[in-house]
C-alpha cells in the first residue's frame, strides 16, 4: 500500500513569474516548479540549513536536497546560457515522461524502448497518463535530438530513465526538464509517484 503524503508547506507569493535578459533574444525558457524557488528563497534568502528548510517545506531532507539542486542547476544554466526562467506557479502539478518496451506497464526503462508514458501528478497523486510511440525506437535517431523538443511540447517537468549521457542531460535541463535515474527494478507505475513524496 502507497503511504499516506503529508502535503507540503509552500507559502511563497511571487512578485514575477518571468525572467530573461534584456540583451539578447533568449534561446530557450528554463521552467522552475514553485516548490523550486520556495527552496530557493528558503536556502538563499533566509539562509536556512537544509534540515531546516526541509522541515519547513514538511518534506524529508533528501528530497529538499533534491529539491534545491534541480532549482540550482537550472538557475545557473538560465543565467550562463541567457535563458528565460519562468516559475510554474501551479504548486504540486507536473508531468513525467517514463519509456517503456509495454504498453501497460514500466518495463525496460531506457532510451530506446518502444513507448513513452507520460504521467500528470497532481497533489501527488496520479491524474492521468498518455502513452506514445518513442520517436528513437528502434534506435534510429539520437534521443538527445528528439527528446528535449518532444518533451517541452509535451509539458513534462521530469524524465526517468535507467541511464543517459551527458549531452542528452543538458539538452533535456536547458529545457527545463529534469533528468532523474533510476534502476529499472525499482521502477513501476505506483513509484513514479512515490518518488516525489
């Protein structure tokens, strides 16, 4: 049985909800989740610890600690690459694209598998699912060509996988889409949802 989540505490007011460089047309849009600038605002700004912060968000600390370096990460790469940011205010909403050999369950979660899910999660908890032919199966063009393009038409905020380079990571982060890498024996439908908690 999945536990219970404890909701989280995000309590910030945005004054802004874009920022982007005033020199240059931007290239790309950097996406941050609300609880992602909460962490932000809570590590940089109060100058809390992390075991503070993540009391205060009511999350556990290894996930503030995941929390604050997706945040950073995607801050440093808007302010080198002169990116756009812009804050996602809906709190507790996004998407996550998962592949997958089977059409109804997580199975062989790399790259190249033959479909992509990809689940909504709202409050935590799973809202919908769409499923769609990978456009990389069967290893006919490069992911990292085809899935930081597919995936912001697609909204999705999260990508797991068993594993990815160094390229498709980058390209997946300059468009504001975390990556996160899991082992394919620890991964099904339920989970997915169970590592946001």
């Amino acid at each position: 049985m999945a536990r219970e989540k404890v909701q989280r505490e995000l309590t910030l007011t945005l004054q802004s909800k874009y920022f982007g460089p005033k020199d240059i047309e931007p290239a790309e849009t950097i996406v941050l989740l609300h609880e992602e600038i909460e962490a932000i605002q809570l590590m940089s700004i109060e100058n809390m610890y992390q075991e503070d912060a993540a009391k205060k968000m009511n999350v556990s600390r290894a996930t503030f600690s995941r929390i604050i370096k997706n945040a950073r990460r995607k801050v440093a790469m808007a302010l080198i690459n002169g990116y756009n940011i812009k804050i996602h205010e809906v709190k507790n909403d996004f998407s996550v694209a998962v592949c997958s050999s089977s059409k109804t369950e997580l199975n062989d979660i790399s790259l190249y598998s033959e479909y992509i899910f990809i689940f909504h999660i709202q409050d935590y908890k799973l809202t919908s699912q769409m499923l769609i032919k990978n456009p990389a199966f069967p290893r006919e063009k490069k992911p990292s060509q085809l899935f930081p393009k597919l995936f912001q038409e697609q909204e999705v905020n999260y990508f797991i996988t068993d594993k990815l380079g160094v390229t498709l990571k980058n390209a997946l982060i300059a468009k504001g889409i975390y990556p996160i890498i899991k082992d394919n024996n620890t991964i099904n439908i339920d989970k997915v949802v169970d590592i946001f908690k």
